[in-house]
C-alpha cells in the first residue's frame, strides 16, 4: 500500500505531522498542515486516501479534516488584507455565508465594532461575529431591488407567430362556383355575377352575418385603409390581422 515519498516530501510530512501532533490547539497551523499534505499527496506513501490517512493517523472524520482546511483558508485569505486576522476556529466558521469578496470587509467591521480590553485590543468573540455578519446580510437584503409583479411588456414576434390560411369564399348560392370578384358594390361570382357579400365575414354555410363587434369594425377600417397596398394579398394581411388581435386579446 502507498507510493514512496522523495526525501524532501518525507521532509515535509514529517514537519506537517509535529505541527498537527503538538498543536492540535492551534487551528491554522493543524489546517495550513493538512491543507499541505493533501495538496502534495504526501499521505501516499502509506494511505491510498487522504480521507483514509486522516481518520487512521489522527483519528479525523473527513468533514472534520476539511472544515480544519477551510478555516485556514479563510485565514490566510484575510491575513493579505487585515492586520487582526482570526485566531479562534470559532471566528472563521460565522463568516463563511459571506461571499469571499465581502469577507475583509466584513472582518474590518468585526474588528472595528468589538469591545477593547484595558490596551485597546479588540475581544473578539464568536456572537459579536455572528451579529455583525447578520447586520451585513439584513443590508444586502435591503439593498436588493423589489420585485416587481407588474408583467413586463414584450414585443410580439409576428413573422414568429404561424399564419391561419385566408378564409376561402363561400360558394355561390346559384351555381355553386367559387370564384369571386370585387367591385364598388361587394363580392360577386365571377361565373353567374350573383353577389356574395363579404368572403371574409362569411362561412362556408353562407350564414346571416351578425352584428360587427369594435374590434372587427377596427380591423375593417385597417383593411381599407391599406387595401391598395395589399392589393390581392389583402386576404393574407386581414387574416394575419386577426391572428394579432387575437393574440393580443390572450394576453390582456
């Protein structure tokens, strides 16, 4: 079991072991320790697993060997940025809710904000961290924008949008053909000349036609509007019309 270790890493095992084994007490060290002999593997040479070494040599569970690495993290992180870093285990664990980039500012107000001894030394204590990272959470949330339940207007992608075929004209009544021409009277059939009223407010069955509603009224003033421009594909623009006032209705 294991893989031989070089001279120099045997040398430094053997240094991270009398720092684990004679200063259980400090954290950093036991962490920056074991922080070092997982990051270089120097467990290999008589474990297959650093979780394995951890629990046969010291007798530590894995969560408990990483939350050792993790606060001496933490540590050395604000060590680069405050002059009063952590010195207790129990003053790192507080701040890991905060995201790493709001840490020192954090740790700058604990130091600031704890109560002096008789030289003007912070006593920092593990609730005087759990206030001021509470207070820190409570601003961000007030810094937060409130959300809005207002729906938020978005264009309507027609081209996006499938098209209904036009409407295809009623039949003639007297000779049943379906070719119909316009003139300034209305639809009539092209074969027999019989009027045939208006194709797109007809059914198929030829039905009575009902009463206009304002929104068939807005669209028929639309469709004269551009009826020049459209010219035959008149049918297509009114029935891609409809299509939008549809949509639109959906979603008042």
């Amino acid at each position: 079991m294991g893989n031989a270790l070089t001279k120099t890493e045997q040398k430094n095992l053997t240094r991270c072991e009398k720092v684990i084994g004679t200063g259980l007490t400090t954290f950093f060290a036991v962490g920056q320790a074991l922080w070092d002999i997982r990051d270089a593997k120097l467990y290999r040479g008589s474990h297959d697993t650093f979780e394995a070494y951890c629990d046969e040599r010291w007798d530590f569970s894995r969560s408990r060997a990483y939350q050792l690495i993790t606060a001496a993290e933490v540590t050395a992180d604000l060590s680069t940025i405050v002059d009063i870093p952590p010195e207790r285990e129990s003053h790192v664990r507080p701040l890991l809710v905060v995201p790493g980039e709001h840490r020192g500012d954090v740790w700058k107000r604990v130091v600031a904000t704890a109560p002096q001894d008789g030289t003007g030394k912070p006593r920092i204590s593990a609730r005087h961290i759990e206030a001021t990272v509470a207070a820190w959470q409570w601003e961000q949330r007030e810094d937060e924008p409130e959300a809005t339940s207002e729906p938020v207007d978005e264009p309507i992608d027609v081209e996006s949008r499938p098209i209904t075929p036009p409407v295809q004209p009623p039949e003639c009544p007297e000779c049943k053909a379906t070719e119909w021409g316009e003139d300034e009277e209305g639809y009539f059939c092209l074969n027999c000349k019989a009027p045939l009223g208006t194709p797109l407010d007809c059914s198929v069955d030829n039905e009575s036609e009902s009463e206009p509603s304002p929104d068939d009224l807005f669209l028929s003033s639309i469709e004269e509007a551009v009826r020049t421009q459209f010219d035959g594909r008149l049918a297509v623009a009114a029935v891609r019309l409809e299509t939008m006032a549809d949509t639109l209705r959906s979603e008042i």
